[in-house]
C-alpha cells in the first residue's frame, strides 16, 4: 500500500484506542494532514516521466506555496454545483487548508485541547479529500492545481512603456 | 492592540454574518464563536469554534456534511475571501464541550 493510504490508517488507529490521550487524538490529526500532503505530492511527482527523479523532486515542494495554492482553489469552487469535479477540488482543497493549520497547533501548540470530535473530524476530511481526489485526478483542472502547488503562478506582465 | 474604526466595523459585520449562519443552522447548531488573529505563516485569519448539539454530530458523514456547510455558509456570509482572511473551522459537540470546559468555545 502507497505511503499515503498507510498514513491515513495510522491516523485513524491512533483514534480506535480505548482511551484516546491528547497525545493520541494530536498526532492523529497531525498524521491526516501528512496523509494528504503525501497523497498530493505522489500525485503531482507521478506526472514526472523518469522515476529516478521523483524522491528529489518530491522534495521540492514547500507547505506555504501548496497552502497559496489551495486557498485560491477553495475560494474559486466554494460554490460549485454538487458532484462537480470542482465541488470535488473544493474538498481536496479546503480539506488541505484546514488540516494544514490542525497540524500546526496539533505540532507545536500543547496548550490545545483538543476533543475527540475535532480528531474524528479531521480524520473524515483527509478520507472524504482522498475520495474526492480518486473521482477527479484525471480531470484538467486537478492537474492544473497540482502543477500549481509546486510552481507559483507568474502572471504576465505587460511592458511598461516610458513617455518619451 | 487597540482596535482601527476599520477593525471594529469588519468585526461587527463579522458578528453579524456569524448570528445569521446560527439561525440558519438553529437546528444542528448550539453557537460559533470566532477571533481573528494570524495562521502559521503569520497571513491574517480567522478561526471559528463552533459548538453542534450531540445528535448532529453521532455519525461521521453527518459531522462532516455538517462542518462543510456551515464552513461554506460562514465563508460567504462574512466575505472571508474578500476581506482577505484565511478562514479555519474547528467543530465540537456540546458534550465534549461539557467536559473540556474551554473559555474560548463557552
């Protein structure tokens, strides 16, 4: 099984203790982010032609660039027609953005408690993102999002003609 | 921090959209709260906490519709994107409430 698909197991047994810790239900949702930034990355680095490059340039991308990406994706679908293939990016994206910013306070704030609602919670958004990626990976507009979370969009600018 | 004349407005519209997304919700919904502050990568954002009733929050699929509704609902009705915020959701049940007892979702 993928990296990813393991990722997103580890995060919902970590929730199937008995007795679930804040150290439990924080590294669970912590892992349901990492599950989904692998699956993105794994789909966008299979794009590239030779194998041998694919661990580097996996490397390559960086969390702030991939959350740019998917707060643009998030704001221009919101509104999409049910079981779109846009309403299906809205939830890769939207899933993405939250879970992102779980993991940070899962990660570094242990002022937070969290309950196990908010961990259950996270869990079903990196399932329902893994899901709705499965309907839609092969469409356009989720090829043009995963180039965009490796590579900043640079708009054209005009040249700017000096008066004379 | 002392609040601009332009912050105050924005968090009165905010309170605003915020009371109209828990009538909307009334049934499912007990309360959001929200503060505005900065995410990880120190961009302006806001947080929403909203505490749903114990039935609307049993299933799984039900909390998770649940969440991406009311996600969506608050994100048009405070203009999240167009005011230049990065909106964050977090969901919990009334009972969990109960027992954690947090200020910040009272």
């Amino acid at each position: 099984m993928a990296f990813h698909h393991d990722l997103l197991e580890v995060a919902r047994g970590l929730l199937e203790k008995e007795y679930p810790t804040q150290a439990t239900l924080h590294r669970s949702v912590s892992t349901a982010y990492y599950a989904l930034f692998h699956l993105l990355i794994h789909e966008a680095c299979s794009n590239w032609a030779r194998p041998e490059h694919r661990i580097n340039l996996a490397r390559a991308f960086e969390h702030k660039q991939m959350l740019s990406a998917s707060d643009k994706q998030k704001a221009k679908h919101k509104d999409a027609a049910e079981n779109s293939a846009e309403k299906h990016l809205f939830e890769v994206a939207l899933s993405f953005v939250q879970l992102q910013q779980k993991r940070e306070f899962a990660d570094y704030d242990y002022s937070i408690e969290l309950s196990l609602d908010q961990a259950r919670l996270a869990i079903v958004q990196a399932e329902t993102a893994f899901r709705s990626w499965e309907a839609i990976r092969n469409e356009q507009i989720t090829q043009d999002y995963l180039f965009s979370l490796l590579i900043k969009d640079r708009a054209v600018k005009a040249p700017e003609w000096g008066n004379r | 921090m002392a609040l601009t004349t332009s912050s105050s407005v924005q968090e009165q519209e905010i309170d605003s959209a915020v009371h109209r997304v828990e009538s909307k919700f009334a049934k499912e919904v007990d309360h959001i709260r929200y503060s505005l502050g900065e995410n990880w990568v120190g961009a302006p954002s806001i947080f929403f906490r909203v505490v749903v009733r114990d039935e609307a929050s049993r299933g799984d699929h039900e909390l998770y519709e649940l969440s991406n509704k009311v996600s969506i609902s608050l994100m048009n009705e405070a203009k999240t994107d167009e005011n230049g915020l990065y909106a964050y959701f977090d969901f919990r049940s009334m009972s969990e409430q109960a027992k954690l007892k947090d200020p910040a979702w009272a």
